[in-house]
C-alpha cells in the first residue's frame, strides 16, 4: 500500500527531514482562549480531496455492503434468542421498551436492549424474516467502516485510509457479527463514534463534542453494559493529555461528558428500577429481579472474576494455568486456536504502528491530534486485549469484534507516519519487516485449517517477501514502489478477506459463533450450531477440524443422539429439527478443562441451551390452537428453547428460568397461579438446565421444580417427535 504525500503533510511538530538540515519544530499555540480560524485543526491535511477518492469510498461501501448482506436469507433465524426477542418488541411496546423474551413481558433478554430497539422496528415494519433481522446489522457494519476511513482521512492521507477501511471490512470476526443479530455490532458502531468525536473534541476543544462522546458512550451501556467502560478512561484520559484548554477546563468538560454518558444510560436504568416489578418483565440474568445486579454481576465484575451466578460455568478449574472453563487464559489468548483466525491477523502489524507513531510524535505539542489518537486507539487496542486475554469469566471468540476498529485504525496511522518520513533507513526496514512478519503470520494462521485454500500460502508468502525486499531498496522508481506497496497489501490482506468470504458463503447460527474454516487447536466449542459452521454432521461426535468433538450415544444417550430427559422429569429432546432418529451430537461429557462429570445433555442440538429447535407445521399448528384465549402459548425451560416455538408462531412462548434456565422466574407458585388461571396452554417438554451443569455457578432451581410439578400432575402428548403437556386440558 503506497501513500501520497502531497495528498497530507506530515504533523508540523515533526516535518520530514531535508538534506538542508535537521526537523523544524512549529511553534505551540497559546493553551488560552478558544482555538481561532487559524489554529483550530493544526494537524489537518488541507489538500483537496483527488477525483479518485470519492468513488474509491463509494466502491469500499458497495464492496462491504455485498460482503456484509450476500445470503443473509440463509442465515434462518441467525441467533434466536435475540431473533425471538425482537419479534416480541415488533408485537408489544412494552416488551420493545424492556427487551422482553415474549411479547407477554414474562422476562428480559440478559442484556439491555438498545440493539434490540432496532431490530424490533425492523421487524414491526417489514415483518419477521432473516432479512429484516440482520440488515440493521450489515448497515451498522457500513457505518463502522465508513467512521474509520473518515477517522484516519481527516488527519492522514485517502490511501491510508482506504487502507484503513480494508482492515475494518475484511477482518474475519467483523464480517461474522456484522451479518449476525448479537449486540456486538451496534456497540462496535457506537465505540468508533465515540472515539471519533473525542479526537474532534481534541482538535477544537469544543465542549459538544465531549458532550457526544458521553451521549454515545451511554448508549453503548445500553447496548453490553459494562463493556464498554474499557475505553472510557483511555479517551478521558487522552482528552486530559491533549484537549486545547487550561488543565481546569480540560477536567471541567470531561465532568460534563461524564455526566452527558451517566444521563444517556442512566434514564433507562431509573425506569426500570422505579418501574413496578410486577407490572414489567423479570430482569433477565439476575437473581433479585434488578438491572443493577446484573450489571455488577453476571455482565459486570463477573466477567472478570468468573463469579456469574446462574451462568454456564465461568470462571473455575479447567483450562490449564490461569485457565478457565472458557479456555486458558493469557496473553496467548486472542492469538490460539480459533481466537487467532478472529482478530490477530493484523494485531502485530498494529502493535508496530503504535509504537512507531508514538516515536515518530514523541517531540510534538501536547495538542497534536496525530498523538491523540494514536493514544485514544492504542489505549482501545491494549486495554481491550488485556481484559480478554485474562478475564477468567464468560468469553466467547466473538468479544473480539471490539479490537477491529483500534486494529484498522492504527495500520492506517502508522503506515502514514513511517511513510511519511521513508527516506529514513529505520522507516524502510521497519515497513518491509511489517509487511513480511504480517505475511508470515498470516501462513501461519492459514495453516490451522489444513486443506483448506491451501494455495493462498505460496502466494501470500512471495508477495509479502517482495515487498518487503523492495521497499526496503534506497532508490526505487516510482511505479515499482507503488507496485510493491499494493503487492505488500494484498499479501497482508489476503488472508483476513478469504477467511471473510467463507463466513459470508456459510451463514452462522445458535448462540456462540466463530468465522471463518473449522481450526485445529480451537478452545472447546458447544455442539448443536455453536461452534464454527454448527453442529458436526449426523452420526458424527468429532468435528472434521479435530476439534475435541462428542461421541453420540454417550452418557444418558438414546437412540439417534437423542439425550436422556435430564433428572426432574423435564421428557426427552427431539432429534435436530423435531423428528426423532437423528443424531444431533450433543450428548457425552465434556472434555478436559470443564468439571468433571458434567452432561452435555440439553446444551445444544434441537433447541437446548445454546440453540432453538426447528419447529414442525404440525407441531406449530397444535401450539396455534385457541392462541387468542392464552397469554402464552406454551411455556419452555430456556430462552433458546422457547423461542424457536415462538419464531414458529409468532406468539408469546414463555422461557422459564431465562436463558440458562437458572433465573427465578417465574418461581413455582407463579407458575401454578398461571396455570390456574389458563394463562398457559403447552408445557414444552426437554431443554434448558443442565443436570448439574449450572449448578457451577449456583443459580435457582426453579426451573427444576416447575419440569417436575408438570410432568407429575399432567398427561404427555408427543407430536412429531416433541413432547407437550396440556396445561389447560
């Protein structure tokens, strides 16, 4: 990737060197008084935009665009549990304002719902499908990439932009959540806002943009909650480094920006918890029924620490030294098995770009926005690295989404600055050493899926090997070193684009999703459409990647991989899309670094844990029968068990116990109220908890006891492979 210099000069405080004599340093501005017409945006290329540039956007726009939405239709319902609870918002507009499972409001999401905001209206106006589900999440993707590119043009050069933009859109795991409903993209959208408006702040010191970066920060509290405190005090901090004001102002704006941030989340969490709790859905994720538990605790410092209660497992034995059930930790983490193929393509390659622009601006006036945003982007990239690598709780390879944007970014910068300053021997070696270390990598990451594209190895090796030997040369015409600047570009991005493309060709579902070709060496992934492509195919227990798989027929199997009905009476699963015979995999125990002695039973498959059941004509049309006089249709232990009866029908399936089954709600004596009153029809047998499975992380048991009371007190009927319970006979 070549860059023009005429397109943007190099930072003032630190013009390129002349044979005349050494660096200039530009005078620095008074730190008084608001930044004048002259002085507001001192690091700010002024050349006018080349003819090329707009359409060049426009064409990277349109290319992600068919990255980001070829084939959504195939995607089905992509993650149902989000799935199921949009189309409850698209029906209630009380469950649209809480985040409800159903449109009854029995309970919330694990989440709050800013992103299920979006795809409720989605839905409510074009209808439940796959389309109208995942758009939202593929416009999302567009607008990320199109605030990176508008990130690094507004202070480096169109080429580094562009580049920029590239990394954004081709990197693995973005084009995995940018084409699936989880939460993640909208927080990644509102990250790269945020952090865009703190350096504008940074370069004119006006007080609104501080006040949007709050806005926006807010509402990413609404998106994950906690998660999006990683970056707060590195842009607070960036902001007290190099914002143009007096220290006392400086300190001043950020208060008001923090106060803006506690205002944007803050009015959503006062209703919730001033809300009358029997009158509003159960907080899903917490034990006390309160917003504020399951921000501290299950999607809070429990993430950290490992103490989720009510989770799968957290944190605890298993995953070697300082491992966890969710694999070890370490600073190896993110560059392992699976994690690698997500995020690291570029990881070192952005590391160098850090350091070096941190060198290259280290005699520059505090106020130099290039600085700037190399600490806001940097601070990003490290802050979040470490917190992933180490946090012993819940984490999935998919968390990874939140380092694509630091990553593009500081690539983008740093090729600038080295190219800017490329008559210098350390810049040439440097960037040639990126450039073949970066090629190298990436075979090495192509290796984990042996057999697949193998011939992108030679050739991203040779390209990135001339380059490399070719930008590190003296004196080099033109032409050639714009030719080895695009070789060294596509050999760096080779591998990230084709792990794209068939995570695009093969649409993702269930709950925990990887992209790109199955890997050797990946941490453990649950069976059922949670790992990769889903599911291993009928009658196998080992996926073909060699990944530790589950032998069907294990513990407690039945016939065609059928699982046993787990202790308290809860009935069999069906086989995978409700007709029994069929092996689904997710039976056997689970291999070394889990508890010992845990079933897999219910985790994944025909609608457990981790994914929902493919519902039958037939079974749908028995659930829709007198729909009009219940509230809820059925009933179901889990969310992911009951929302694919509820994406089905399109009517309220309650989950009981939420999305592991382990929440108290409803309790037993609600239940049987419910009953009573014929608010419920169907009892859905199967799914849900995990004999003593969740019992890792504590959690209630009410679930249990409610499988237990039905299975006791009415009659069975299986229709099509699932067993149902009238509750209203």
């Amino acid at each position: 990737m070549t860059i023009d210099v005429s397109e943007a000069r190099p930072p003032t405080e630190i013009a390129a060197p002349t044979e005349a004599g050494p660096p200039t340093k530009a005078a620095p501005p008074a730190e008084a008084g608001p930044p004048t017409k002259e002085t507001q945006r001192p690091d700010v290329s002024h050349a006018k935009p080349q003819r090329w540039e707009r359409p060049a956007l426009g064409a990277l726009l349109v290319a992600t665009a068919v990255l980001y939405m070829w084939g959504l239709g195939q995607a089905g319902w992509a993650n149902s549990f989000y799935s199921a609870a949009s189309q409850a918002g698209s029906a209630s507009w009380k469950a649209w304002f809480f985040g409800a499972s159903d449109a009854a409001g029995s309970i919330t999401v694990d989440k709050p719902p800013a992103s299920l905001w979006l795809t409720g209206l989605s839905v409510r106006a074009f209808g439940l499908n796959s389309w109208s589900l995942l758009v939202p999440q593929a416009l999302m993707g567009m607008g990320t990439v199109a605030l990176v590119w508008a990130t690094v043009r507004r202070w480096a050069s169109a080429h580094a932009a562009l580049l920029a933009g590239l990394v954004m859109a081709t990197t693995p795991v973005a084009t995995l959540m940018f084409r699936f409903n989880n939460p993640d993209a909208l927080l990644t959208l509102l990250l790269v806002a945020s952090a865009y408006t703190t350096l504008r702040g940074i370069e004119d010191g006006r007080r609104r943009w501080v006040i949007a970066t709050g806005v926006m920060l807010g509402f990413a509290f609404l998106t994950k909650q906690l998660q999006m405190m990683l970056v707060v005090p590195v842009f607070g901090g960036a902001w007290l480094i190099a914002a143009p004001k007096r220290f006392g102002r400086r300190l001043l704006d950020l208060l008001i920006g923090g106060a803006a941030m506690v205002m944007s989340a803050g009015w959503w969490i006062a209703i919730v918890q001033l809300w009358p709790t029997n009158s509003r859905p159960y907080i899903g994720g917490s034990q006390t029924n309160s917003i504020l538990e399951l921000t501290l605790g299950y999607n809070g410092l429990g993430r950290l620490t490992g103490n989720e209660t009510g989770s799968v497992g957290g944190g605890g034995p298993g995953g070697g030294a300082g491992g966890s059930m969710w694999g070890a930790t370490g600073f190896s983490r993110l560059l392992d098995g699976a994690a690698g193929g997500q995020i690291a393509w570029l990881i070192p390659a952005a590391c160098v770009g850090l350091v070096a622009g941190l060198w290259l601006t280290r005699s520059a006036k505090r106020t130099d926005v290039r600085r700037a945003a190399l600490l806001v982007w940097g601070g990003w990239l490290v802050v979040t690295f470490l917190t992933f690598s180490f946090m012993a709780g819940i984490f999935h390879d998919y968390y990874t989404v939140a380092l694509a944007p630091a990553i593009a970014v500081l690539i983008g910068l740093g090729v600038q600055l080295l190219w800017d300053v490329r008559h210098s021997l350390t810049a040439r070696i440097t960037l040639a050493l990126t450039i073949a270390g970066s090629a190298g990598w990436a075979i090495v990451l192509l290796r984990r899926a042996p057999g697949w594209n193998s011939w992108l190895i030679p050739v991203i090796g040779a390209l990135g090997l001339g380059s490399a030997i070719v930008i590190m040369l003296p004196t080099v015409p033109r032409r050639v070193l714009v030719g080895a600047g695009a070789a060294g570009a596509i050999a760096v991005l080779a591998g990230p684009l084709a792990w794209s493309i068939e995570t695009a060709a093969h649409p993702r579902t269930g709950s925990i999703v990887t992209a790109g070709p199955n890997v050797q060496g990946s941490q453990f992934r649950f069976p059922g459409g949670a790992a990769g492509r889903g599911s291993p195919p009928p009658g196998q227990g080992a996926a073909p990647d060699g990944r530790a798989g589950l032998p069907p027929g294990g513990p407690g199997a039945r016939p065609g991989g059928q699982a046993a009905p787990p202790p308290g009476g809860q009935g069999a699963l069906p086989g995978a899309g409700g007709r029994p015979g069929r092996t689904n995999g997710a039976t056997g125990k689970l291999p070394a670094g889990f508890p010992g002695g845990i079933s897999l039973r219910g985790l994944g498959g025909a609608g457990g844990l981790l994914d929902s059941a493919k519902v039958s004509a037939e079974v749908a049309a028995v659930l829709l029968e007198n729909a009009d006089h219940y509230t809820w249709v059925a009933a179901g232990v889990g969310s992911n068990r009951a929302a694919g009866f509820q994406l089905a029908t399109e009517r309220p399936v309650m989950p009981i116990g939420g999305f592991n089954g382990s929440d108290p709600s409803p309790t037993l004596a609600q239940f049987q109220r419910y009953v009573a009153n014929g608010d419920i029809h169907w009892f859905i047998s199967g799914g849900g908890r995990v004999g003593g499975f969740n019992n890792q992380q504590g959690g209630s048991e009410e679930s249990s006891a409610i499988a237990s009371w039905v299975t006791t007190h009415f009659e069975p009927t299986t229709i099509d492979g699932v067993t149902l319970y009238n509750l209203n006979p």
